[in-house]
C-alpha cells in the first residue's frame, strides 16, 4: 500500500511539474491567462465626485486614472490571473491525486 501511495504522489507531482513547464502546457496556460486578463480589463469601472472638482483636478485625474488602466494595472492583472490559473491547476491535480487514494484505499480495503 505504501508503494502504490508513493507512485500516486510521484505521478501528481510529475502533472504538476509537466503542467508548469511543458511548452504546450504553457502555451495553453499563457492564452487562459491572456483572455482571462483582457475580459478583467474590458470592464469599466467608473468613480464619481462627492463634490464637483474644479477643471484641473478633474484632468489630473483623468491622467492618472488613464495611466492606470494602460501602463499599470494590465501586468499586475496578468500576473494575478497567471498564478491563480496555476494555482486552480494544482488543485485539480490534487483533487486527482485525493479520488486516486481513495480509490486505492476502497479497492484495499475490499481485498482483505
């Protein structure tokens, strides 16, 4: 029992491993993510004024909420979408590895 346990763990991180590094995983992986980003940055969010800004600071504003949107936030938002879609991967390679020893523990438990 002991040996088929270290073989399920063998082969989840093998999955892991392969889904992290192997270019078509990556590939895959990088469209996901890229999709993912642009629908994130597709939305619009707005923010509205207590009090009506004079013209100046409204434009200045403006600027830094433009800036924002194209300079700062698309690699962040990559990057978070990136490790979240790694992340949800490990997961289901673990929910994998979980049925698979339970598999073998049930199948066992009906030998003895």
């Amino acid at each position: 029992m002991l040996k088929k346990f270290q073989e399920l763990l063998h082969d989840y991180k093998l999955e892991v491993f392969r889904q992290e590094h192997d270019k078509k995983s990556l590939e895959q992986l990088t469209q996901e993510t890229m999709h993912v980003t642009e629908e994130i940055l597709e939305e619009k969010f707005h923010y509205h004024f207590h009090k009506l800004p004079d013209a100046n600071r409204a434009e200045i504003i403006n600027m830094i909420n433009n800036y924002t949107r194209e300079a700062v936030l698309p690699p962040v938002v990559e990057k978070l979408v990136h490790r979240q879609m790694i992340l949800e991967k490990r997961l289901e390679a673990l929910v994998n590895l979980m049925q698979s020893l339970f598999e073998a523990l049930s199948t066992e438990s009906v030998e003895q």
